[in-house]
C-alpha cells in the first residue's frame, strides 16, 4: 500500500498492475483521494461546458447566423448552465474542501469517509446521466434530448405539454442524484469541522478556509434541498399528474420562481465564499501578514450566509409582484452588499503594509480582488429593481453573473490550484506557463466580459439563439466571441502545465511557500494518514508560531 | 523550506468536541427539515385554490389515534435508549419494539385513510391541487415513517441476536434522533393539514 | 516589479475601456434626430416609467462609479507601493492583526450608502408600480403565446398581433396606455427598453404596466423570457402615433375584413382548410384563436412576430414553410397547391 496519496504507480517493475492501482482509487474512502477525484472530474467537465459556450458563441457572432439551429442552441444554453454550475464549480470546490479541511484542522480524515465516496459517486454519476442526453433521441449533432428548457427549468416550459419526451426528466433527475450527493459532502463538512478539530483548535483558531466551507455546508443543507422539494414536485406533476405548477389547474408557475431561487440565489453563495476562503489563505501567505481582521471576516461571512436566503426574489424583480415586496427585496439584497464589501476591504488590509510577492497565485487574487468588486457593483446596480426591470433578462446579467463566476471565483480557483498543487502533488506548476496562462486569461476574460455588458444596455435579451441586424449588438457580438478563443487557449495551457508539471515540475518539499496553516506541516503529497502525530496548536498560525518562536501568534490573539 | 515537525505537546485538559454522528444527524434534519418546509409552504399555498374536486373539509377525517400511537412511540424510543444506556438489554428491546409496532400502526392508519379517500371519495393525487399537495406531503411523510421503521428494524435484529449492548448506544441515540425528527414532522403536518387547513 | 506595474496598468485599461464603453453606449444614435432610433438603448427614454428608471440608474452609476474609483485607486496602490523589492531583507513585515476603528468605519459608511440606494430605489418602485390610471388612459390587453403577441383593445373593440399602436402621451392632456399582461401558455415578457421596464406574462396571473410615451415614432422590443425554441424571433414593435393618426388606424382595425362579396377563391382556401382552426378574420366564419387575427394583415409591416417583413413571396413561404422563417414556431406547413397557395396569398392580401 502506497504512503503517498498520489503515487500512481505503473505496472511491471512497479509492481503493481494498473487494474489494481484502478480498484483502488475506485473503491477509496481517503479525503485526499476524492478530493483529487472531485477536482479531475470538474476539469474534464471544464472543458465539455467550454465547448458548449464556444458553440453558443460562434452562432452569435454575427446576426442570423446559422452554425447551429435554434433546437440546438438552446440545448446548448441550458447544458452550459446546469453543467458548470452543478458538474463543475461545485465539484471543485467540494474537492479542494474536501482535500484540504481535515488537513487544517488537524485530522486524518472526514468524519464519515465512506459517506465522502458515496458523496462524489452519487455527483459523478448525476453529471453522466446529464450528459447521456445528448446521446439519446436525434443523437450528438441535433443534440439528443438534452434538456432546453434552460438551466432554471421554469414552469410551465418543463409541463409535458411544452417538453414532450424526456429531456427535462435527464435535468431534474440528474440533479436530483447529485444533489443528494451534495447534501452529503455538506454534512461530511460540519461534523469533520466540529468533531474532528485537533486539540487546541478552538474554532476562533480555525483557518478561514475551514470556517468558510463550513458555512457553505450550512447553506447546502438549507438551500439545496427546495430545489430537491421542487424537481420532487416537478416528477409528481410529469409522472403522477399532479399539479403543483399546472396552471390549467390553479397551479401557480410563480411558485417554481419562488422555490428555485430560494435554492438559487444562496447557491450563488455556496459557489462564491469557498473562493472567499482561497484568497483568505492566499493573499496573507503572499503579502506575508496575517488576515486583517480575523474575527470580523468570520462575523462577515456568517451573515453573508443567512443575509443570502433573504434575498431571492431580486431574481423576479420582473414577475409582477408588487412594490411591497419589490421593495423588501431590494432592502435585503443591498444590505448582503455590507458585509462582502467589509471582507474586499478586508484582504486590502491584509495586503497593505505588507511585501507582496507576485507569484501565480497572488496574481489570480489580485485579478480576484478587481473583478470581483466590480461584479458587485453591477450586483448593486440589478439590485436596485427599477433599474434591474431594465438590466434583467438582458445580456448585462449574463455578463455580471459571468464576472462573478469567472472572474471571480474562475480566477480564486486558479490561484488555488497553482498554490496548492504543489501540496497535492509533490511538484511545482510552471511559473511561467503560470504567468501567461494569468495575462491570456485577463485579456480573453475583459474582451469577452467587460463588453459583454453594453449589448444589455442597448437591449439585447438573454437565450436568443440569434439576433436582429441594426440594434448596434453586431459588433459588439463579435468582440465577446474572439474573447472566448482566448480563454480557451489560456484554459488549455493552464491544462497543459498541470500534466506536465506532474511530471517534469521543480520538487517543492513540504512548505514552498513559507506558509503558516497545518498543511504545510506535513511531506507534499502528505502521508496517506495525515500526521504521524495528530498535532496541537496555540494560535491561528501555528506553523508562523513555530518559525518565529520569540514572536509567536498566540501572544497576540 | 526545511521542513517543520509538529512538536509534541500534551493535549490541553478537558479538549472534548461533539460526537461526530450527533452532529452529522443533526445536518440531515435541518436538510430534510428545509424540503417538508417546502411542502408544507405548497400545501398552504394552495389551501383554497383547487378549481374542483373534493375540499379538505369535505373528506378529512382527524387520525386522532394514530397521531397518538406515533407521537407515544417518541416517548417508548426515547426510554429504550436510556435502558440501553443503563445496559437493561431487556427492557430495550421490548421498547424498541412496541416503538416499531406504533410506527407500523401509524403506516397502517395512513393506508386506511388513502385507501378511503381514494375509493369513497375519488381523491387522488392528479385529482385537483388539494390531491397533490395532501398525497405529497403527507407521502414524504410516510416514506420518512417507513425508512426509519426499516432501521429500527434492522436495529432490533442485531438486538435479538445480542449484538447491541451500551457501547452502542451513541449510534442507537443517534437513530432515535432520527425518530423523534420524523414524529417532529408529524405534529407540524397534522397542524397543518387536519386544524389549519380545514 | 515590472508585473505589479502591469496588473496595476493592465486593470486601469480595463476600467476606462468600460467606462468609456458605457458612455458611448448611452450616447448612441443620436437622441435628437428625428429618425426612429432602431437601438433600443435603456439610456434613451421616451416614456415616464423608462425615464424614471434612467434617472435612477444613473444616481446609481454615479454612486458605484465613485465606489469602484475610491477602491480601485486603493487596491492599485496597495499593488504598486506595497510589493516586495529585491533590495528588501528576509525580514517579515509589522504583522496587523486588525484594527477596531477601521472595521467600523468600513461597515457604517457602506450601511449608509446601502440606505440611500434603497430609498431611491423605493421612491421610483413606487411611483412606478403604484400610478394611478387615470380616466383618459388607452387600455390594452396584451397575452402573450409561443412565439407571438396578441393585442386586445377592449374598450375601442380592437384585435391585432406583434405591432402595437399606442397614442402620443402629451403632457396637457395625458393619454397612458395601460396593459393588462396574460399569457396562453408559458412565461413571456413584455420589453420595450424606451418605453418601460419589462414586465411577464405568465400564465394563470394577471400582470399590469404602463407607458406615456412622449413622441411619437417605432419603438422595437421583444420577448425577454425564454419561452421556448423561438424566444428570439418573437419581436415587437410599438408604434407610437399622433392623436390624430391612432384614432385613424382605430377606425380601419375596426372594421371588418376589407373584401368584396364575389367569389373569392383564397378566401374559399381559408374557409375550407385548416386555417380558421387557428385565425380570425373579422366578419367572416374564422375565428380561431390560436394564432393572430388576420383582418388587418397588411396593416401590419412585419409577419411571424417580426420573423420576416410583409411581403409577397415571404407570406407564401411562411404559408409553405414556417421553418424557413422561424423553426419551431407552431405554425404548421400548410401542404397546399401552388394554384391554391397563390389564391390564398392574393386574398390575405386584401386584407388591410
């Protein structure tokens, strides 16, 4: 049995045959192990949700295209969505929580390993299903029957009269599966936090990254579950004919509004603060001061977690309810602006004052930082409804929620991948590839994203498989689609430096960035059981105590 | 870097943190709280908007004594797990059944009542919207009642054939967790289908 | 060195091509020409709910644009003063753990700008949604189906589809039009950005929204909520008119199909095949509902919801072949002779 977690070991003079090295790995309960599992599947879906927004993107390029035919396309809008979101974003991050939480707080393991394998298998197997569709009905190119309904399923589209056949069944039901999955890594999350501490990890001492996921887990318990109640409901009325959102029947199609956003807009979060937590580690290590302002960012994010689940309506600013509510909803989304702004300030003041080290991973922060405060604001202004009955619906929401999600959190994740592959790995990723990978990503992303803003403005709605000539959207399509092109390449040479840094990368040894959190106490890849001594800590840095013994953290804490 | 060992430090005195399958039930009742609410917030939602078919006041008979057998059968688990506690194996197994056999007269009393809501009154679940809220969230309830009776019952078997003694009685508290969350439930769909919704 | 100069220059490009991008955005086609401006551009109101809208969002603007200015700038220097120099010692900088007075200075000023974008915003929610309708306002019944519009005049007893007219709003004597939002089958939305937010159309719910334009000349729209294979081409046109022009085209949409009573072979192929399950034309037998009313076809300057303009040879092709123009739409292909399909285009024709 290998001690290292990563060792893939080839057959022969290794010893041992790849069949077994596979069972292994497909039979494995270790953290680490499908933590790496959770990231590898995200990447190969990575680039599937890239096609489809590439596809999307060369049909819009000019008006009346016709590269592909309407069906298509908006099989093409709604299979982006859903798979970026929930095969994608979710599964990283869950797979860099998983890796990375037990190692910093002190631990061996999650608190219920096998239901960690259950958990990963039940999305892996979700996001195949999803995809199944594609292969089945019309086959690949006219798309199969994979769902078009977008990626919100709004009713009554999803009713058996306006979706016959089976593609809504492929979306609700392959999220069913994987958000049980979900449901599974959020528990896992908030019993290893609470019960596995190591001793003297009072959670005021916990890592940042570590009480962030935990209140993502909290919100995944909370807010993925109305959106299981609704596709739940959703079968009943497909399969049973009930009528939760026949509205032949008194059913209500507001009601699916009310139940998917309740989950959507929190997921949003759930999507957003684990990228919270990879710059909260980051930027300190990288500006060589510790966070500014432990407590208040933890104070932030709790109440970023239960400010998010009153705010789900500014999705339905358009929907007619009345100025009462419309009212109460923009009161709650601009108060959720506080508390994100104080931790932007925040990470300002971690940096300011320090000596700031422009490696990779910092430089995906600091991309971080000004993307980010700019997505919030165009968050502030669709916030404010009068404004938003204008913006929403349009291309300007595509293009904000889009500088959130890849500007945003896109860009935390690269710097947690350059940061901690080599943790994972054993082996540097290439600073230099690492460094173009970071300028082609920033030119694709603002030609692609800033630009992308105008259209809306001047009218355009969002999920049009095409568009009238003459509206002033012709060119402006045509910049937001060369933009595209560039990313693409950026994400591949981003691919390329994983694969062959894995081989070829300088060694890194444990602690290659002088860091101060746990996991950099122990050997990179680290031991199959964590620490040979479960550790015992007296600050918030203990690595930082024992480097600087005649200055240690907990002194001051 | 050279590389940092953690030193050996005793562990502080009284370092103690929450079992960990306490917690992890915990979770799942606050998720499978978050989709009972969703279908209790459709139920009300939908109380008087049903275009046809039969009315709630009209067919809605209150299983008073089959709430009671369910909500008693909170109270015989909860005694069985402190005899377990205290090691009386008798008296646990003895509780632990009459707790499944309440349960099963509760699935039964739900039966009985589909089976004449669906034959003397017509009312299905694609009837009118009263149809399907009530056979969701009352079946959501169900299923919940059957997966834990399927626990308790493989619980009792280990116990019959002696394997479970007071070394397991943080994982049967935690199961019973589990119970006393799917009676919880009950006492808010009954509030809500048979006093509110009438 | 050189990279934190870069990111610092590369993000201030950034930000100025945006900002210079907005600007320009409002600023497109001229506002003063006399032209109908075809960019149907939010900054460009010509309606009281629109304006209203574009005064706040600019308040907006300007309010985050001084945010993201005074952030920006600091993020900027905190890159550019603060990176670490080749000539500096391995020694780590003073560690800040926090600082009490800041954290409070850096929640209250956000709260107090929250409140004030709230109230704001509150003021024109509800000068919006809460107006009053007076007695002299147009009313409009507009339901929306896959793919096109269904405009009903209840008061004035008109039918129509795609194109609405509406009369000039002058301040003297204000004639809004007031709309009354149904949908047939699934969730639709009514987005004419010079002239008012969007507001749905949903099924099973009643929505309403209102418009004052202040000039006259055509305002181009479409369906903002995606409603199915083609969302995109369900356009809409308002064509705002004089008092004098509305009244006009009120009275021609009025009146029954215009055709004379001798045999008329189209109209025979109109009456006898499928069409009438699905149209209506004023005074005859069809009266289906399904899809829009025919009596003034030629009235109209586009057909299938804006697909294609009103011309001859794209009425036979839609007659023919709806999915050369919009496919999926739920027009079925009519399967019809050449000779019946030129009767029946001829007839349609004389609709106006």
């Amino acid at each position: 049995m290998s001690s290292d977690a990563l060792a893939i070991e080839t057959a022969g003079a290794a010893g041992k045959p790849w069949v077994e090295t596979l069972h292994e790995w497909v039979t494995t309960v270790d953290h680490k192990r499908l933590g790496i599992l959770y990231i590898v599947y995200a990447l190969v879906f990575l680039l599937i949700g890239g096609i489809e927004a590439t596809i999307m993107r060369i049909q819009l390029i000019r008006p009346h295209n016709d590269f592909v035919s309407p069906q298509v396309f908006n099989r093409m809008f709604t299979m982006h969505g859903t798979t970026m979101i929930f095969f994608v974003v979710m599964p990283v991050l869950f797979g860099f929580a998983n890796y990375l939480v037990p190692l910093m707080i002190g631990a061996r393991d999650m608190a219920f390993p096998r239901l960690n394998a259950f958990g990963f298998w039940l999305t892996a197997f979700g996001g195949l299903l999803l995809n199944l569709s594609f292969v089945s009905g019309s086959g690949l190119y006219g798309a199969g029957t994979a769902p078009d309904v977008g990626w919100w399923a709004y009713a009554p589209l999803t009713a058996h009269a306006f979706s016959p056949g089976h593609s809504s069944d492929y979306w609700t039901i392959a999220l069913l599966v994987s958000g049980f999955g979900s449901i599974a890594t959020g528990i896992n999350i908030i019993a290893t936090v609470l019960s596995l501490r190591c001793p003297g990890m009072k959670l005021s001492r916990m890592p940042l990254l570590a009480w962030m996921n935990m209140v993502m887990a909290g919100l995944v318990l909370i807010t993925l579950t109305p959106l299981s109640a609704a596709q739940i409901m959703l079968l009943v009325d497909r399969y049973l004919g009930g009528h939760f959102f026949d509205t032949q029947a008194g059913g209500s199609a507001a009601i699916w509004m009310h139940f998917f956003w309740i989950f959507g807009h929190p997921e949003v979060y759930i999507l957003v603060i684990p990228a919270f937590a990879f710059v909260s580690e980051i930027v300190p290590v990288f500006s060589r001061k510790p966070i500014f302002g432990y407590p208040v960012m933890v104070a932030a994010t709790v109440c970023i977690g239960f400010i998010s689940m009153s705010v789900w309506a500014h999705h339905m600013f358009s929907i007619g309810m009345n100025s009462k509510a419309n009212t109460f909803f923009v009161l709650t989304t601009a108060a959720i602006a506080v508390p994100t702004g104080i931790k932007i300030f925040n990470w300002l003041g971690t940096m300011w004052g320090g000596k700031i080290i422009f490696k990779t991973p910092m430089l995906f922060c600091i991309g971080f930082l000004f993307q980010f405060l700019f997505a919030g604001l165009t968050g502030i202004m669709l916030g404010s409804a009068p404004f938003d009955w204008q913006l929403t619906g349009s291309y300007f929401v595509v293009a904000h929620f889009h500088y959130v999600i890849v500007g945003g959190i896109l860009f935390a994740l690269f710097a947690a991948f350059y940061y901690w592959y080599p943790k994972i790995t054993g082996r540097m990723l290439s600073e230099s590839l690492g460094k173009l990978h970071f300028w082609l990503m920033i030119i694709g992303f603002h030609l692609t994203f800033d630009v992308m803003h105008i259209p809306g403005i001047l009218g355009m709605p969002r999920r049009i498989y095409t568009y009238e000539p003459g509206r002033g959207w012709d060119t402006l399509n045509l910049i937001v689609t060369l933009g595209t092109f560039i990313q693409g390449i950026a994400v591949l040479i981003f691919v390329v430096n994983l694969i062959f840094s894995y081989f070829k990368g300088r060694l890194a040894g444990n602690d290659p960035w002088d860091a101060w959190t746990l996991e950099w106490a122990v050997s990179s890849p680290p031991p199959v059981y964590n620490f040979a001594v479960i550790p015992t800590v007296e600050s918030r840095r203990p690595l930082w105590d024992l480097k600087h013994p005649e200055d240690p953290d907990s002194r001051y804490e | 870097m050279s590389a940092i060992t953690t030193p050996i430090v005793p562990t502080p005195a009284g370092w103690s943190l929450p079992y960990k399958g306490k917690v992890g039930m915990a979770c799942l009742i606050i998720a499978e709280s978050s989709i009972f609410t969703i279908f209790v917030v459709a139920y009300l939602f939908y109380l008087g908007k049903s275009l046809s078919g039969p009315t709630p006041r009209e067919v809605l008979e209150t299983p008073i004594f089959f709430t009671i057998c369910l909500l008693s059968s909170s109270v015989t688990i909860h005694f069985a797990s402190r005899s377990l506690e205290h090691g009386k194996r008798g008296a646990f197994l003895g509780l632990w059944l009459l707790t499944i056999v309440l349960g099963g007269l509760f699935l039964f009393g739900t039966g009985q009542e589909w089976h004449r809501l669906i034959y003397e009154h017509g009312l299905t679940i694609s009837t009118n919207l009263f149809g399907t809220t009530y056979y969701s969230l009352v079946g959501l309830h169900g299923t919940h009642v059957i997966v834990g009776l399927i626990l308790l019952t493989i619980v009792l078997l280990f116990g019959l054939a002696g394997r479970v003694g007071p070394e397991q009685s943080a994982r049967v508290g935690v199961l019973s967790m589990y119970w006393h969350f799917v009676d919880a439930v009950w006492v808010v769909v009954f509030t809500v289908v048979y006093i509110l919704g009438r | 060195m050189g990279t934190d100069w870069l990111v610092v220059t590369s993000r201030a490009a950034c930000a100025i091509i945006f900002l210079i991008g907005i600007f320009l955005a409002a600023r497109l086609c001229g506002a003063q020409s006399s032209t109908p401006n075809p960019v149907p551009n939010i900054f460009e109101p010509h309606s009281t709910p629109a304006d209203s809208i574009d005064e706040l969002s600019r308040f907006v603007l300007i309010i985050t644009a001084v945010i993201f200015l005074v952030v920006f700038s600091l993020l900027a220097f905190a890159v550019v003063k603060f990176g670490k120099r080749a000539s500096d010692n391995d020694r780590e900088p003073p560690q800040v753990y926090g600082s009490n007075q800041i954290e409070l200075a850096w929640t209250v000023i956000p709260i107090l700008i929250v409140v004030i974008l709230f109230l704001a915003s509150a003021r024109v929610i509800h000068g919006i949604q809460d107006a009053p309708k007076p007695s002299t306002a147009i009313d409009v019944t507009a339901i929306g189906h896959q793919f096109w519009w269904e405009f009903r005049y209840p008061g004035l007893g008109v039918v129509t589809a795609n194109e609405l007219h509406i009369p000039v709003s002058e301040t003297a004597r204000p004639t809004p039009t007031f709309l009354k939002l149904l949908s047939a089958d699934t969730d639709h939305s009514f987005w004419v950005p010079q002239l008012a937010g969007k507001t749905d159309l949903i099924p099973n719910r009643v929505n309403n929204m209102w418009l004052d334009p202040h000039r006259t000349g055509i305002f181009l729209g479409q369906c903002a909520q995606y409603c199915g294979t083609q969302h995109a081409k369900m356009l809409l046109l308002v064509s705002v008119d004089s008092r004098e022009d509305f009244e006009a085209w009120v009275r021609a949409q009025r009146q029954p199909a215009n055709h004379d009573e001798k045999e008329n072979a189209g109209r025979r192929v109109f009456e006898t095949t499928a069409c009438i399950n699905c149209h209506a034309i004023g005074g005859t037998a069809a009266n289906g509902r399904f899809g829009p009313d025919l009596t003034h076809l030629m009235s109209r300057r586009t057909i299938a919801s804006g697909a294609a303009e009103n011309t001859t040879e794209n009425l036979r092709l839609w007659i023919q072949k709806p999915d050369a123009l919009k496919p999926g739409s739920l027009m079925p292909a009519m399967q019809l002779t050449d000779n019946d399909l030129d009767a029946l285009v001829w007839y349609l024709e004389t609709l106006k």
